[in-house]
C-alpha cells in the first residue's frame, strides 16, 4: 500500500512538471464519482482540478439493478485514441471494452467473456505494435488477455505474473473528494473539442426543455396575429416515399394478449407460470370449487404441456382480462379441448355476469378417448363489461379440458382466431402503409432463451409455443405471424416482420452464467440454424405451396397465395458492438444470397445522433452499404427537442456510398413519440409531432418510413406512456398523437412539391410548419400546416391557387389538452390558423 501510494504522488510530480513546461497541453484527469455515474473528465487549472463532465456510461446489463462501472482504468494509444475498460459487477465473468478517438463519442462496448467466474478491477495498457494488454483480478488470482488494435478481439485469458503495481492509478482531488484514475495531457485544441462538446450538449438541453405548456410564462412570445407567408414552388419538386407512415405493434401493456387478439379468456392453455410474472402459475385467471388440479401426462402438444382436470361438479371460472365485456344479442365463439379416456362428458358453458345472473348458456355433449376439440356458440341475452365464463361439467366423469376458448364472432373481417374488431378498426382507419411486428424488446427478448422465433407463432394454436413476455406478462402467440399477415393484407399495408439479430435485448438479466445484456448472442455454431430460421419466413411468406414446406404450411393455414413480403428488419435497437456486428453481418449476408430482392433493414440502436450506437450504426452501415436498404432509428424526445432539431434529416446524405445496393441508405424512424413532463400525449405533443413530420415529408427522399410507438396500451396494464391509443374492453380512445399520425397518413402523398414559410421574426420558425405534396394515387395535393404558436397566424400563400371550398381538416386546442375535435371544414377566402392548430387543405 506504501509503495503505491509514494509511486503516485511521484507519477503525480512528475506529470505536474511535464505540464508545466509545455503550457500547450492541457491536463486531464478521467474517473468515476460513483459506480452508476460513468466515466468522467476534469480538468487542471491553477494547480485544482475542476469537473467538466461525464464521457460515456455503462451499457451493461438490466436498467436500474445493473449500468454500472467499476474501476474504469483509460489507456492512450500511440495513434491517440483511447481505451477504456471497467467492472461491471462483481460476478460476470467479462469486463466492459469501449474505444473511443476523442473521449467524448465511445463507440458501443463490448463485453469480452472470460474463463473466470469474475473479473474484477480490469486495467488496460497499450504496446507499442498497437496492441493492448489487459490485467484483471479474479477468485483464480491475476488474469491476461491481450486485445487487437480496433479493441474488437481478445485473446483467451490465462494467469499472469504482473506485479501490483499495474493497479497503480493518479489521484485527484475533484469537489473535494478524492478519486482514484488516470491523468493524460491533450493538447488544448483537443481538450477545445471536448469542452465544445459539453457547451452543445448543455445548449441542446436547454432547448429540449422548451414547452408550450410554459408558454404563459414566456414574454417574448407573440399573443396578437402574426402573418407569416407560405411560398409554394411547383416546379420543384421531388419524389417521396408513399409509405411514411405505417404502425409499430408490439405486445406491449397488454396490446395483443387481453387487447388486439380477441380471445376473451385469459390463461386459455394452462401455460401461465411464475416466468411470466413471479405470482402466476397454471391455475391463474381460473377459479373453481376446490383447487384446480394440473396435468402434465398425455398433454395435447408438447408445446402446450399443462391442462386441468375436471372433477364431477367442478365448476371451472375464468375471469377473462379484466372480466369479459359481452354484449346482449351478440354471439360468441366457445370450444375446448377434451381429454375424456373413454367417459362421456356433458357441459353446460355459461356467461355469466357479476350477480349470478346467467347472459348465456349453451350444453356441450363430449366423448372423446383422445383429445378431441368440441365447440358451440353461446348468444348474449344481456350486456355485462365484467362477465365471466363457466364451464360446469354434468356428469360424473373425470376428464382433462385445455384451450379453452372463447371469442366475440364479430372480430375485424370475421377473421376465426381474429382480432377485436373497434381496436383494429381504429387502427385500419389510421390507413398505416405498414406494420412493424412484433417489437420492439418482444423482438429480441429477455435473455437468449425469450427471442422470438415467428416460426413457433404459426400453426395450430394448441402447437404455437407460448412464452413469457418481456413486459411482465404471457404471450399466447395466438396473434401470431399468420394473423400478422392476414392483418397486413386486409389494410393493406406491407408487413415489416422485425426479428432478432441473434442477441437479446442489451438490458438483459443475467443467465446461468452470470452473462447480462447481449449474452454474448447466439452462439455461433447455433447462428447457421437461426439463420435458416429466418430464410424460412420469407419462403414461408412469399413460397410456392408446391415445392416449399414453409408455403405449405401457409397454404395449409388459408393463404395459398404468396403474401408479397418485401421488407425484413434485422435487430430492435440493439448494442451495435461486435457480437451484433458479427451475427448481422453474416444474416444479412444470407438473406441478400437468397433473397436479393428483399429489402434489409438494420439499427442505429435506441437513441438519435450524438449516442454511441447511433454513430456506430451508421458508421457500419457505410462500412457495409450492401447489408442494409435502410436502417431503424429510435428517439423518444422531448416536445422541445422535436421542436429544436426540425433539420435532422435535411443534413442527412443523399449521395449512395460505393458498393451500396441501391441509392444512399434509407431511414425507418421505426419508434419516436414526443412527450412532455405529463407523460400522456396532448395538443403540445401532438402539434410537436406534426412540425417534425412536415420536416419528415420534406425528407421524405432519405426517410421511407416512420412509425409512432408504442401504439395500444391498456387500462391498468401500461408497461410505458405515451401511446398512440388506448383502451379498455369496452372503450377504444385514440389520442392527438392518434390523429397527428391519421391525419399524415390520409394526406400523405409520393410526391413533395418545395415550400417555405416566412414570418418576420425567424426566432419563432421553429413553432412553425407546413408541408405541400401530391398523392398519384388519389390525384390530389394536400397542403399541411402547424402553428405552434400560442397567437393566431395570418397566412398568405404564393404559387398555388387555394378556393375558398377547400376541404379542410384538422384540430385546434390547449397545449395541455388530451382530447381533440377534429373539424372538417372549407379553407375560406383568408386562411387564419388560430393558436395551437393544425390544418390539412385537400385540392
Ligand atoms: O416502444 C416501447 C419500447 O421502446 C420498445 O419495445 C423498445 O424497442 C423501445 O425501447
């Protein structure tokens, strides 16, 4: 301990000195304040150190419970850029790796797995060949690996001789506490470079908080009308994607299971257990006389291994989600499985609602020595919201019952296994030109095990594979990918299956192993099988009957006609560090092979520029312009950064890298909503989010497609606010964020006629929008404008000819409104938006 503390005052000294003669560099001294605050920088001036702020934090493992670093050890290499290591906890048996050139933009770390149950206080050193040495502590004494350059690769650890001394770090005292890490000398125009970095990223703060909310509050901006100008330029114009808007669905606060899918009894199968949320086990949503006895032998599938049996007299109650809303005359679908041995079984099947009265009733007859599906109808003689199913059986026989199922015969379509038709017709009148299925996190999924494979979702439902579902609940996988489809068909939108790029989601828990986060992804002598599993769903989907199993299957399901699907997404916002780059890589490379004709879509990860992933995303994406025809963003923002940063997209190039498929990689802003501190959309998000589609239309040549999210959330079952519509079992409520996303999509066009808006004082342009196209399709062109202004704007337009009898739509409102009226109208003689409007005119 004395040796190393002299050891650093004199690396202390002697650094001091060597800054002192070369006053053109800057001393800099990296550490952590605390094991859930990440790497941060301070800087010496007059002989004290001053905090500047944080560099990077830790991407490992679950939110909350993990992200955390532990003794970051930074090493600079001979070419100047930097490497990090730290600690993540002290159980995995791996590190945290990171490079980064100018030690504010890290790229996205890796977490190399090592032999040894731990590896604890890991320090990094860089050799002169490029090369880096990395020591580490475990329970088996002091480890090695050695790392390549580009800080991707390291070699298997084995036991090293090292001395002590290698943990031996600077000290500094910052806010007057001292902290142990590494001090450097950057010379002052890098050390420029950061501290601009921490001035924009406090400047981006402040406008990210700008709200309308506060407006009030705000002088200086203006109460009495203002007039702004709307110049349109026909002759330029340019083609835009005809598919900007479409729809994120994910299970997600109860949006397919207890939602979209109309299956009105919960825990049909029997397959609830404590995976899916600690409580629950196969008895749950039922209730009976006595304890509910569980079967596991002679299941009726494999992947279904549980069902009840039924004793002479056991009433068997399902609550349903929330209870079952049924309605007088209406009728329903009911069946069941019956495993009788030999016995006849009689039933009577009762709706019955919260007093005992009985709504519906229907006798079911059963016989079966195997398993055997039986079914009848029951019709509503009253309406109750909280009805609930009884099954009662009338003989004195012992039998086993299983997918039990109950299902309104008014679905959407009159789809059998279908969805609820005022949900999905809500959705259907939103006319999405996509949908994105089935994540999202679903997609990836907690932990290797929880990735979903859309081939256990088709099929006879009793053999679909349930699981549990990353948000706290079950899924049935009964809205599975052949519902998905037959969804997408009759709206006609194109499907945009999003699958895994063989890692769970990076916020996963830790397995057996104690390996967090990605897991290390998929092994890869598993990769080959994954892969074909993902081949198989575009045979499956696009094949012929005749010569594919996959097309049969579909065939055999009621879709002999191929489904015509032209975009795959591969990976939900993943880590883009080696272990997805790897397993991308090689998937994507497959699907070209195969399927050149299929449009790829990767990820840039969960956050917009400057974030780690983000900039690595893109930075593979021109490294590999052949694996991908677009890539998927994500941000959920702030009504002020919306407002803020109206010309992402305009910086954004246009040009194709060499080697690229088509034209320059597109964009899928797949998930973004605006949100203000209320955490439920409203006018100002609303309004928010139609300037920044204006700016989205106006890109419309480098964005091809955008999708709010999430979409559904159900009463008392939100897993994440905002969303785009929410319900309950006898309720649909779509909100302004509902009618921002309708209104673009009614009025969208292909084509973008060039616009621009002038008022008088450009400090209020960004409370401003509007946007011009033409629809082939409908040969008509739709002008949209936003006043996010809280004065009355008096609107002047050139260059285009509006009649008075324009039809017009839209919506007005207080920023802190949750329900909008949406008004149809005539753009009159003088177009006026009042304060917090929109406005779509139709000529
Ligand atoms: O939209 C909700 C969640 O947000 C998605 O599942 C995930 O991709 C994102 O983090």
């Amino acid at each position: 301990m004395r040796k190393k503390l002299l050891t650093t005052v004199l690396s202390a000294l002697c650094t001091i000195t060597a800054w002192a003669q070369t006053d053109s560099l800057q001393r800099i001294f990296v550490y952590s304040p605390g094991e859930t605050r990440g790497l941060h920088i301070a800087i010496q001036e007059n002989d004290a150190w001053r905090e500047a702020g944080q560099l990077c934090s830790s991407d490992y493992g679950t939110w909350g419970a993990e992200k955390k670093m532990y003794h970051p050890s930074v090493c600079r290499a001979s070419d100047g850029t930097w490497r990090l290591v730290f600690q993540v906890n002290d159980r995995a048996p791996l590190f945290a790796a990171a490079y980064s050139r100018d030690l504010v933009n890290w790229r996205p770390q890796d977490y190399p797995i090592m032999s040894t149950t731990k590896c604890l206080e890991p320090v990094v050193f860089s050799n002169p060949d490029g090369t880096f040495d990395i020591y580490y502590k475990s329970p088996q004494g002091k480890r090695w690996t050695s790392a390549t350059p580009n800080f991707r690769d390291f070699t298997p650890d084995r036991a090293s001789e090292i001395s002590d001394d290698a943990w031996i770090r600077d000290t500094a005292t910052v806010g007057g506490k001292l902290y142990e890490g590494n001090s450097f000398e950057i010379s002052q125009k890098d050390w420029a470079a950061i501290e601009q970095h921490f001035r924009q990223q406090a400047a981006d703060g402040r406008l990210s908080a700008e709200r309308m909310h506060d407006d009030a509050k705000n002088p200086t901006l203006p109460t009495s009308p203002i007039k702004v100008t709307l110049t349109i330029d026909p002759s330029r114009q340019k083609p835009i994607s005809p598919n900007l808007i479409g729809i994120f669905f994910e299970d997600i606060s109860y949006a397919a299971d207890g939602g979209l899918y109309a299956e009105l009894v919960q825990n049909r199968d029997f397959e609830y257990s404590s995976k899916d949320r600690r409580e629950w086990n196969a008895t749950t949503a039922w209730h009976s006389t006595r304890p509910i006895e569980i079967a596991t032998e002679n299941p009726l599938s494999k992947n279904n291994p549980h069902y009840a049996l039924l004793w002479p007299k056991d009433t068997l109650w399902n609550e349903g989600w929330d209870g079952i809303a049924v309605e007088k005359g209406k009728k329903y679908d009911f069946s069941m499985y019956v495993l009788g041995g030999g016995q006849k079984q009689d039933f009577m099947i009762l709706l019955v609602d919260e007093d005992g009265t009985v709504l519906a009733k229907s006798k079911l007859k059963t016989a079966a020595s195997a398993w055997t599906q039986y079914a009848t109808v029951l019709t509503a003689k009253g309406s109750n919201a909280k009805a609930r199913l009884a099954i009662v059986p009338l003989k004195a026989a012992h039998v086993g019952v299983d997918m039990i199922s109950l299902f309104p015969q008014e679905t959407f379509m009159n789809r059998k296994n279908g969805l609820r038709r005022d949900l999905a017709q809500v959705i259907a009148d939103l006319k999405p030109k996509f949908v994105r299925f089935p994540g999202g996190c679903m997609t990836h999924g907690q932990g290797l095990e929880n990735i979903y494979h859309w081939n256990e979702t088709v099929g006879p439902l009793q053999d679909r594979k349930p699981d549990f579902n990353i948000w706290g609940y079950h899924q049935t996988r009964g809205l599975g990918f052949y519902e998905y489809f037959q969804f997408c068909e009759d709206i006609g939108a194109e499907p945009l299956p999003v699958l895994a790029a063989g890692v769970p989601c990076q916020n996963s828990a830790a397995n057996a192993k104690g390996i967090g986060g990605q897991q290390g992804g998929i092994p890869m002598d598993q990769m080959p099988a994954y892969i074909q599993e993902l081949l198989d769903l575009i045979d499956w989907a696009n094949g012929d009957p005749a010569t594919s199993k996959w097309a049969k299957m579909r065939a055999d399901a009621g879709h002999p006609a191929p489904f015509n699907l032209k975009y795959i997404g591969i990976g939900n916002e993943d880590i883009i560090g080696t272990v997805f780059e790897e397993r991308y890589t090689m998937i994507a490379r497959a699907i070209r092979a195969k399927y050149p004709d299929i449009k790829i879509c990767g990820t840039v990860g969960p956050f917009h520029t400057p974030s780690a992933d983000y900039q690595e995303g893109w930075d593979f994406t021109r490294r590999n312009p052949d694996l991908q025809y677009m890539v998927d963003e994500h941000y959920y923002e702030s009504t002020g950064w919306f407002m803020h940063h109206r010309d992402y997209y305009d910086k954004y190039s246009r040009e194709a890298p060499s080697g690229a498929v088509g034209g320059a990689t597109k964009v899928y802003l797949g998930e973004w909503a605006a949100s203000t501190n209320v955490k439920r959309p409203n006018v100002e998000t609303a309004l928010a989010e139609a300037l920044y589609l204006t700016d989205i239309e106006r890109n419309g040549d480098v964005v091809e497609m955008t999708s709010y999210a999430p979409m559904l959330c159900k009463d008392g079952h939100s897993n994440w606010n905002p969303d785009m519509i929410y319900f309950s079992n006898t309720e649909v409520r779509p909100t302004p964020a509902y009618h921002v996303q309708r209104l673009f999509s009614v009025y969208g066009g292909d084509t973008y006629v060039n616009s621009r808006l002038t008022i008088d004082n450009s400090k209020f342009a960004h409370r401003l929008g509007a946007s011009v196209v033409r629809n082939s399709k409908t040969g008509k062109t739709y002008v949209k404008l936003v006043n996010a202004l809280p004065c009355e704007l008096q609107l002047t337009v050139n260059g285009l000819d509006i009649p008075a009898t324009a039809r017009t739509e839209g919506f007005e409102g207080k920023p802190e409104d949750r329900r909008l009226d949406i008004k149809t109208g005539e753009a009159g003689t003088a177009i006026v938006l009042p304060p917090y409007s929109f406005r779509a005119i139709e000529l």
